[in-house]
C-alpha cells in the first residue's frame, strides 16, 4: 500500500484546491455534472469526476499516482452533509 503524505500546509492546499476548481474545472463541469464529486491535482489541475469519494480519488491515483486531490462536490459548498435537511426542492 502506498502511503501518501501532504506536501502543503492546509491553507495552500486549500487556496490551490480553490483556485483551479474555480477557474479551471468548474467551468468544464457544473453544467453536466452538478451534485458529483471532482477529484482535482492541485499541483497539475488533472481531475477526474464521479458519484463518489473513492472512485473519484482512486481513478485520479491510477493516472497520477503521487496527485495531491482537493475534493469538490459540483455546485455545492460542501461535500458532505450533516444533520437534517429539507427534502422539498428550491423554489
């Protein structure tokens, strides 16, 4: 198993995470893919798109097994929920 380590304090990381999502991968998926999550490289801006976590992380490793991957969930703010939540759609 291969053990990977952060080469980035969490701020960069975070700012990097950001930055490409916004001005690169965002564009390219938020219309098609909204509600999936996106694995990005923060060091090469690769990303792979998928339902989940996992797959979208281990498709981005089998491409670029040293990626350091921001995850994303496509048109939300955060990729995980917690607590109760309306099940009506917005208006």
């Amino acid at each position: 198993m291969v053990v990977r380590q952060p080469r980035y304090s969490k701020e960069e990381f975070a700012l990097r995470g950001d930055r490409i999502y916004e001005t690169e991968v965002r564009p390219k998926v938020e219309a098609v893919h909204h509600g999936k999550i996106v694995a990005i490289d923060i060091e090469t801006g690769a990303f792979e798109v998928a339902d989940e976590i996992l797959t979208a992380t281990d498709r981005l490793f089998e491409r670029l097994p040293e990626a350091q991957p921001w995850i994303v969930r496509i048109g939300d703010r955060a990729v995980h929920r917690f607590g109760a939540r309306s099940l009506k759609k917005p208006i």
